[in-house]
C-alpha cells in the first residue's frame, strides 16, 4: 500500500481549525430532512403532532368560556330583579363606567346564579381535551423515536458503505482518526440532536401556527401587537443563530483533528516514549485542546445568550398585551374570559418560540455535524464497476504492463513508459530503492489506482474491462503489516475464502507452516486476538496471513515485504511458506532483503519509476550495475559507494 501523503505542519493543522467553514446550514437542514422525512413513522409523528397542537389550542378557548359563566354567575345573583341594561346605567349613574364597560361584554342574566351544570360540562371537555392531547404527545413522542432510530441506523449504514466505494487516495489523504470522527462522533451528534429536537421543533412550529390563529380569532389588534414581538426575537435568534453556527462548525472541524491526533499519538505511543517526545507530544495535544475549547467556549456562548435576550422580548410583549387587553375589557370590547384566554395563548406563544430558541445551540451543532457527514457521503467515489466477470480459477497468470505511465499528482508523475512481462507461474522480484515506485506497480495491479497512460492486462485483457472484485478474486495478497482482526485465528484465516471448513483452514496452516506455531497457543485455533494480535509475534502474524492466502487459492500472488520485520529462524520459515504458497502461480515479491530474491525467475531493478535492470540473480551480479550495487551494500561489503 502506498503510504498517506506527507502532513501538514502541527502549528498550520492547529490553524486550519480556527479558520471558519464556509456553512451550508438550510442545504443541509433540508437533506437531513430528506432522511428523517421519507419514513412512515416522521409523517405519524407530525399528524399526531397536530391533533395534540389542535387540542391543546381549544382548551384555553373552554376555560375562558367557563369563567364567562362563573362571572356571569356572580354579577347576576347580586342583581337580582332587574334587567341588564338597568344595572349597566345605574352604574353609569354612580359614575363606576368601566365597571360598566366590563359588565356590557358580559353575557349575565340579572338574578340568575351561575349554571354549575354548564360549568361542568365545559371543565369536563377541557379535561377531556387536554387529555386526548397528552395521549397523541405520547403516542407521538413513540414516533419520533421510531424515526430517529431508523434514521440513525441509514446513516451509519451508508456511511459505512460510502466507505467501502471510496478509492484509496481518498484515504490517503485524510487521517484516519478524521474519517473515524465523522462516522462516529458526528453521527452520534446528529442522533443526539433529532432526539433533543425533532419532536419539539415540530411541536413548537405547529403550535405558534395554532395560537396565532386562536389570537387573530379573538383580537385581531392584540393578536398583532403580540405578533410584532415574534419578528423582533426571531431576528435576535437569528443574528446571534448565524454566528453560532459558523462556531459549531469549527467545534466539529476541531474535534476531529483531536481526535485524529490522539489516535496517531496512540497508535505511536512506544515510539515517542522511545523518543523522549512525550511532552512535545502533550504541548501538541494541548494546541489541539486549545483550539477545540476556543471554539465550542465560543458556540455555546453565543448559543446560550440568545435564550435571556428571548424571555427579556417575550416578557416586554406579555406586559403590552396584558395592558391593552384590560383597557379593552374596560371598553366593553372583550370579555374577562376572553382576554384571560388571549393571555393564556400570548404565554403559549411565548413558550414555543423561548424552547426553539433554547435549542438552536443543539440544532446549530447537530447540523454543523451533519454537514460534516454529508461531506464524506459527497466525496468522490472510484469509478463504478461495470466490468465482466471472470470465472473462479479460470485465470492463467499471464500480466503484462505495456508502456504504463501514472503519478499520485497530475504534475508529479511517479511512472513512465514502464513495460514488463510476466509469464504464467513465474516468480518476479522487484527491488529497488525506496520511492522507486515498487509498491505503486502492486497498487496498480490491484486497481487501487488505475493507469493515466498505457495498460496492464489479464491473459491478455485489459483488467480496467474487468471487475474489481473479479480480478482481486485472482489475487492473493500478503503485505508488510500482517493485518488480523479481533477474532479466532481461525476466523482470521478463513476471511481468505468464504465458507471455508475448518479442514481447509487447517490444511492451510500446514502449507505455511503455522499449524504447529498455532497448536502451541493456549487455544490453539481457536485463540482471540485482539485489534494488537497481543500474545503472537510478527513472524506469527505473518505465517497466519500466508495461510489465509494459501486458502484463498490465487492465480496470482502478490507478497509485499512479507519478510521485514521477522527474525532470522522465523523468516526461514516464512520464505519455506512462500516458496510453496509461489508454485505454480504467477509471483510478485517485493523485498529489501535480497536473499530472500535469489531464486526469483527473474529480478527487476526500479529507480526512480522506471525499470534500470532486469535479469536473473547471477546475470545482474556478473553485469555490475544497480543490482549488484545494493546486493555488496546489503551484504557488508564496505568499500561500496552509493550513488
């Protein structure tokens, strides 16, 4: 594999954090939408959403109505005997004209108590209401969940298959700790936000469109001093909103260089205590911190300053309404009833809009995330796969580069016109400095990378007309780093073929020479390695992945540095291994060690992208060029001079 691309500088990845993201805060509102929207249980939650909004917008409506009653009650038992014009024009009289005003909108029957039969039934609708509206908020809050979850479960399902169609430069270019971040920490904050929000911003909507519409019903001049407020706190959410998201969007960024940082730092922990850099590293890791804490200091302040600026604007309107509504009640205009339901609505306004405001900071955070998921959900993907297919072990071996050219960077080519042909079941040794473009001519075979110039073909085909997975199903590959997942060494054999029966796994170990290394574990096959493979050695590790290759039965075998990091006794064996794994297959070898070459059918020499020399091990000896230069340095000749 080709190693990621050189990093920037510490202090500029530090300064990179601060800069602040362009924010596409409504187009990714709207596509996250789009996720959480096309679900069943998003369109149960908004219907029962309304039927609770509804009802609970008609109960103020029934408690107004019920204190009409009661006072109509009261002002009608201590005027007994008379009509009400009369007792208006008394009052009138006595110079009590508001009380006069009052009463003139009251529906009162002189000597009349109140009807406590009417009464109840009214308070008994109300409880019903307010019931019925609790349960659909139940029932709704069980939707949401629904939705939530599900949409938590697509996005994690596609990023992980965003992942697997991704090519590998896109990995080389990023840190993994980066990539890791926003496949966890960024979806984890999506989720966390449409649990906090998604209900309640929908709740709090639809009920600011029902009380609106009761407001405007009963007082359209109240209703529109109330809705001048709206305007004026919506704009101080707003203001303080945009540049609190632009913070969020940092927080995140920062994150996850922290997170990328720590996971580098402790993937390398041994080195830099080796090193004596552990408090280069710290000062590093506290840069990291740093930033990070500047900027979530920075979104969650001014976040957190839009929810007293609301309440302060929200009191103000309060205060106006309840004034103009008692001077209307003195003009006769409106009832006590309904102004103490206006009142009633104009604090229910109030509370939607106050609990949209507190949770902007989640919003504003959980969308920064999912900008950040959706960037690597829009990231250029390889180049869909619509070659043929090959049938399984039909492939005879025969690859050929003619005349390939590529380069990492467009500008920077690493290969020219390089051609070489390689002959059913013989082995080719590539050596070479290192940068002299070994490895690229593996990750081009593989199609990790495709060419920009000439071609490489399969029995003659051109593998770009073939299937990814058609020509890796031909390819057995054993790399420097012996990777093994956390699992059984049996399992970690077995991911060579699937469906393979503990018979052939184990037949595999004896080909390379692992059965008796595994026997001896404590468990034998079945022994669990973990992430570190802790409790075998490289050399193990390494025997493990020739069996896993040896299992998968390839036409062609790749064997990158497979010999690097084992010991002298351990590498005999694995070169035993590969030699067996190598009969009759089509062989590249990559190695520095050149004894590990010598019977190579033939050894090509690469510098600097290009092949200088090419030959078996005894022609490039007697010609006393490139390979014969490394072969005296390796073996402790020191009158060598290198170039």
């Amino acid at each position: 594999m080709r190693a990621g691309l050189p990093q920037k500088e510490q202090a500029n990845s530090v300064e990179d954090a601060s800069e602040a993201p362009r924010s596409k805060f409504a187009a990714t509102a709207r596509r996250l939408l789009g996720v959480v929207g096309i679900q069943r249980p998003f369109i149960a939650m908004l219907t029962l959403g309304l039927a609770s909004i509804t009802l609970n917008v008609i109960g103020p409506l029934l408690l107004g109505r019920a204190t009409d009653l009661v006072l109509a009650g009261v002002i009608g038992r201590q005027n007994p005997g008379m009509d009400k014009s009369d007792v208006i024009d008394r009052l009138r009289q006595q110079g009590q004209s508001a009380l006069a005003g009052m009463l003139q909108s009251t529906g009162f029957t002189p000597g009349r108590s109140s009807d406590l039969a009417a009464v109840s039934t009214i308070l008994a609708i109300a409880l019903g209401v307010y019931g019925l509206s609790g349960l659909c908020w139940i029932l709704q809050g069980r939707q949401a969940t629904r939705a939530i979850q599900r949409s938590a479960y697509r996005l994690r399902a596609e990023a992980e298959s965003k992942l697997a169609r991704l090519p590998l430069s896109y990995f080389d270019s990023h840190k993994r700790g980066e990539v890791l971040s926003r496949i966890t920490n960024d979806i984890d904050n999506v989720v966390q936000m449409l649990q906090q929000s998604m209900s309640q911003l929908s709740n709090s909507l639809l009920l600011i469109v029902g009380v609106l519409v009761m407001m405007f019903w009963l007082s359209p001049l109240l209703a529109v001093i109330a809705v001048v407020v709206v305007p004026s706190a919506m704009a101080v959410t707003a203001l303080l909103g945009r540049r609190a998201q632009t913070r969020f969007a940092e927080q995140w960024k920062a994150t996850g260089q922290l997170n990328a940082y720590v996971e580098e730092l402790y993937d390398s922990h041994a080195l830099v205590k080796a090193f004596d850099r552990s408090e280069a590293s710290a000062t590093a890791f506290r840069d990291h911190n740093e930033v990070l804490f500047r900027s979530a200091f920075r979104a969650q302040l001014l976040s957190g300053a839009s929810q007293p600026m609301m309440n302060f604007i929200n009191n103000l309107g309060y205060v106006i309404v309840a004034v103009v509504g008692c001077l209307r009640v003195v003009s006769g205009t409106m009832s006590i009833g309904d102004v103490q339901a206006f009142i009633q609505y104009s604090r229910q306004l109030s509370g939607p809009l106050t609990q949209v405001t507190s949770l902007a900071g989640v919003v504003q955070s959980g969308i920064a995330s999912a900008e950040r998921v959706f960037e690597l959900m829009d990231a250029a993907e390889e180049v869909p796969d619509t070659g043929r297919r090959l049938r399984q072990g039909t492939s005879q071996g025969l690859v050929a580069f003619e005349s390939v050219s590529f380069g990492y960077e467009p500008d920077e080519p690493l290969i020219e016109d390089l051609s070489l042909t390689v002959e059913p079941g013989k082995t080719v040794a590539i050596v070479g400095p290192t940068g002299a473009g070994k490895t690229t001519l593996i990750n081009l075979l593989l199609r990790f990378y495709d060419v920009t110039g000439g071609r490489i073909t399969l029995d003659g085909v051109d593998i770009r007309s073939l299937s990814r997975n058609a020509l890796r199903s031909e390819i057995g590959v054993v790399l420097q780093d012996a990777w093994l997942f956390t699992g059984s060494i049996a399992d970690n054999i077995a991911y060579g073929r699937e469906g393979a029966t503990r018979e052939q796994i184990e037949a595999a170990a004896r080909s390379a020479h692992a059965d008796h290394l595994i026997r001896t574990l404590p468990n034998g096959y079945d022994t669990v390695l973990d992430n570190d493979s802790t409790g075998v050695s490289a050399g193990e590790r390494q025997l493990i992945t020739i069996a896993r290759a040896f299992l998968s039965d390839p036409a062609i075998l790749v064997l990158d540095e497979a010999t690097s990091s084992v010991d002298t006794r351990t590498e005999l064996l694995v070169r035993r291994a590969m030699a067996q794994l190598s009969r009759g297959r089509t062989s590249f070898v990559i190695a520095h060690r050149l004894s590990t070459v010598r019977d190579a059918d033939t050894i090509v020499v690469m510098e600097n992208g290009a092949i200088v020399e090419q030959g078996t091990h005894t022609d490039l000896l007697a010609a006393d060029g490139a390979y014969s230069v490394l072969y005296r340095a390796q073996f402790a000749m020191p009158t060598v001079e290198l170039n």
